[in-house]
C-alpha cells in the first residue's frame, strides 16, 4: 500500500476520514463536512452507537464521496501505541469498502501530531500486510480495494521523515511474516539461508555455515536434530555493523527449525501443520536485521540464526542418544521434541564464543508450556540480568508488544539433570517452558541474555489491530526499540 503525506486540506479524490473526540465533539473536519451537507454528520452520529469513542468508527456517505468518523476517544490519551491501533483500524475499516485511496485528516495541531502520524501509518501499513502468493483462483472482488492512504497533517514533512524510519521496521516485519507464512516445503534450511543472503544488498554481511563447518566446531547438539532430515541443516550468521569500529556487538540468536515433527518421539497429527511456524524466533531475527539494516541503525549487531528440519527418519536421532554440544557439554535425548534447545545451545555457544557481545537475546517457539503459561497474548521471557529486562519491558511497552518475565532459578535447573550425561533435554512437564530456559542458560556464560519463548504469539489465530491473522512478527519492533534505546542512546 502506498503512504504519503500533505498539508491540511480536502482530498480531489476517494474517502475522507475525519475524527470525533468521545462525547462526540467533531473535529475541524468533520464540523465542516457536517455543515456543507445540512448537518448530516450530526444525524448520522445521533442515528447510530457511535459515540467518538476511541477505536470506534462510522461510515457516512455524503454526495461528495465517503466518509468514516474514526473515534479519538480521550485526547490526553493519544499516545503512539492509540496511534498505531488507529491506523490499523482505519485500514481495516476501508481495505474491501471498494475505495482506491482515502485521506486520513489528522487537523488536531498539537506537538505531537506529526509523530502521530508516522505512528498511524505504521498500524495502517503493518494491518495491510498479506500472503496471498499461493492463492491462483481468488476472485477480483475478493481482493482488496485501497492502494493508497494520504495522512494530511501539519508538519508533513516532518511526519515523512519520521514515517521513512518506522517504514523500515515495518518491511522487517513483513520479511519475518513472509518467512513464517511460507510452507516447508519452499522453507526450508539452505532457501531459508538463500533468503538471508538477500540482505547483503542492504549492506548485511551473511555468512552461511554447511554441516561441515558445524561438524568442525563441535555442534553435537544442533546436528543431531538436523541427522534425520534429507535437507541439510545451516547457520546463518548476519552482522550489521553500523555503529563504531571496535564497539561491542549486541547478538540476537534465533531458533529456525524450518519444520518440527518430533522427530522419533513424533508428535500427533492434528495441528502438526502449525509446526512450520517453528523457524518463528530466526524469523524474527532475520526481520530484524533488514529493520536496522533499512533504518541504518547505529550499532553493532550480530543475528545468529540454527537452521534445521526435525524428522523421523532411520537416520534420526534416538531418545536416549547422548550428544556432545560446542560447549564440551554433554546431553541425554529423552525426548526427540525438545529440539529447539539443542539447535539453540550450539547457536548461543557460536556466539558468544566467537562475538563476545555485550548482551544475547535469543528467540524461539520453544514450549507449549509457554502457551500454558500465557495464551497467545503475552510472550513471557526470562533473563539472567534485571538491567536488560527492564530494558526489554520497556521497549515490549512501547511498542505493544506485550511480555512478562518469567523466573529462573536452581530448583528448576536442577530437573534438568541426566543420569549418565551432563544434563538432558527433557525434564517434567511441570514448568516445562522454565526448565527449558535452564536448559539454554547453561550455554550462557557471564554474558547478560534474555530468552524469549514465543510459541505463543509467533503466530495468530486471528485479527488484531496492526497484525493481520496468520504469522505476526511479533519481537521485531519491540527488539529494533531495544537497539534504538539501550544500545544506540547508551
Ligand atoms: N516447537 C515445539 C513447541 C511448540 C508447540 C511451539 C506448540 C508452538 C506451538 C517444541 O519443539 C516442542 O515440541 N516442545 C515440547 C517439549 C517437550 C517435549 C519437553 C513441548 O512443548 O511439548
Ligand atoms: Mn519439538
Ligand atoms: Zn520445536
């Protein structure tokens, strides 16, 4: 969809969407357009349950075209996430109305109406987003109609400049989406890595590991998973070296188990279909690197991704093989669906060892337990540094990306004892997604790292105000925050 920015005025063409503050005062706007039609506007409202609240919205058509009232609700309360939620809600409201193009008027002049026009743009563009590349016989009127959204407002200029920034974000989001979305059968390690040598053109530096190289590092763990898959397992590694030379580097660390069967321990049919979103926590990462890349962030920043596809196979690994990890540890398979943590302890050892960044965060859909724990709204991490996650908290709050701190702690380690090796990969059921991060964080050392479980939120069962149904993206916009405001103001 196209985006653009103008001064205050009346569009020549398409819909107009004017605002109602809660209690129903109109806007400049709409005022002007309820006057030009005999008081239309005023009619409308009193007709319907619309009461300017904030998120609500009423379409009315005039003789000149069409107009939505979109609700601003408390005007204290126009904040960047209201924004986003708004612009979100506009597209929603227009997408299949049949309109081609739609000016959004923002004429509140305030300090911030230039930002929060950006923010609008940002939902309108992020709720816009589809994957409609597999579908052949989907009909015209099935589509969506409007291409184009102008947000007419004062300081247009400078709600372009900040509107290119958050655009950036937004086609890392959409990378990630697309990533997740895809079938296995199209995604699998070596396309996956193909997709990540793409971002060289934005100035990324990719670097694609085959088993050889890993066999040569000593990635026990991760190669078991990958030994019963007919596709090669990968890692890829991105930097993105926009801050100083010689400054630190922060990592981010994504599972991508391109598809998860269980391997032996197979799991169940039904809804092993969703097991294709297990690449989620490097799609994230990966969306991540074309966000700071796009935006030319200012900082050092390593993407780490393990690339593997998990299946049973004569070749596959067994419950109770004993593997070696890159860290010299050693780790008893009880169970062949406790994967992403045995791709994710040689992926944290790599770079930790090799980078020695200043934090890693990394991401995975690594338990159900985590669904358990938190449903499909909040995605709970867990963190060996309370400075980072009040970091992390900060950046999930402003952005909405919602999360919540989980404990660690040696009770829980502990469960994850083995008998005859260092440790196994799977413990209790109880407290499953914490044992699991137990698990990860005897693969980090002093280095201050967060782990983020995001089985629940990578993928969603429906609509929500910037995030179409289907693969989210969620992590990509409140991680790239957590560059912007820990690690490039630092
Ligand atoms: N990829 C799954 C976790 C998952 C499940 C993510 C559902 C998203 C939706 C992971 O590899 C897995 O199978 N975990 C097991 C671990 C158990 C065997 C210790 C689980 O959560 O059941
Ligand atoms: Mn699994
Ligand atoms: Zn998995």
């Amino acid at each position: 969809m196209k985006i653009a920015f103008a001064k205050i005025g009346r569009p020549k063409k398409g819909a107009v969407v004017a605002s109602v503050l809660e209690g129903g005062k109109l806007s400049p706007t709409a005022a002007a357009l309820d006057e030009e039609n005999g008081g239309l506007i005023g009619k409308a409202i009193a007709a319907s349950r619309f009461t300017g609240k904030a998120h609500q919205s009423l379409t009315v058509f005039t003789p000149a075209g069409r107009v939505l009232l979109y609700g601003l609700g408390d005007p204290t309360k126009l904040d960047p996430q209201w924004a986003e939620a708004a612009g979100g809600g506009i597209y929603a409201a227009l997408a299949s109305s049949g309109e081609k193009e739609a000016a959004v008027v923002m004429d509140r002049d305030d300090a911030g109406c230039a930002e929060r026009a950006a923010h609008v743009a940002l939902g309108a563009v992020l709720r816009s987003y589809r994957f409609d590349k597999y579908r052949t016989t989907m009909k015209k009127e099935d589509r969506p109609t409007l291409e184009k959204l102008t947000f007419m407002v004062k300081d247009h200029a400078e709600a372009k400049k900040l509107y290119d920034v958050e655009a950036a974000i937004a086609e890392g989001v959409a990378f990630t989406r697309d990533l997740v979305s895809e079938p296995p059968n199209v995604l699998y390690p070596e396309s996956f890595a193909e997709h990540c040598v793409a971002l060289k053109k934005l100035g990324v530096d990719v670097e694609v590991l085959g088993e050889k190289e890993m066999a040569k590092l000593g990635m026990g763990a991760l190669l078991g998973v990958g030994q019963g898959s007919r596709r090669e397992s990968k890692m890829v590694v991105m930097r993105w070296n926009g801050g100083a030379k010689g400054d630190q580097p922060v990592a981010f660390v994504g599972k991508g188990v391109c598809f998860d069967t269980g391997g032996i321990s197979i799991k169940p049919a039904g809804g092993m279909e969703d097991m294709k979103f297990d690449m989620g926590g490097a799609g994230v990462v990966s969306g991540l690197m074309k966000a700071l890349a796009g935006r030319k962030a200012k900082a050092n920043v390593i993407g780490v991704i393990g690339l593997v596809e998990n299946m049973p196979d004569g070749n596959a690994q067994r419950p109770s093989d004993v593997v070696t990890s890159m860290s010299g540890q050693t780790i008893e398979i009880i169970n062949t669906d406790a994967e992403g943590r045995l791709v994710l302890a040689d992926a944290l050892w790599y770079t930790q060892d090799k980078y020695k960044p200043a934090f890693m965060v990394d991401l995975a859909t690594l338990t159900g337990a985590m669904m358990v724990s938190l449903g499909e709204e909040t995605c709970g991490y867990f963190a060996n540094d309370d400075k980072l996650s009040d970091a992390l908290k900060a950046a999930s709050d402003a952005v909405a990306e919602p999360m919540w701190r989980m404990p660690l702690g040696d009770a829980y380690n502990k469960q994850m004892d083995s008998d005859i090796a260092d440790m196994k990969n799977a413990g209790p059921r109880w407290g499953g997604a914490i044992t699991a991060a137990c698990f990860l964080e005897r693969f980090v050392d002093k280095t201050p790292w967060i782990h983020m479980d995001i089985a629940g939120v990578a993928w969603s069962r429906k609509d929500r105000s910037t995030t179409p149904k289907g693969a989210s993206g969620f992590g990509v916009r409140a991680l790239d925050r957590l560059v912007r405001d820990y690690v490039e103001k630092a």
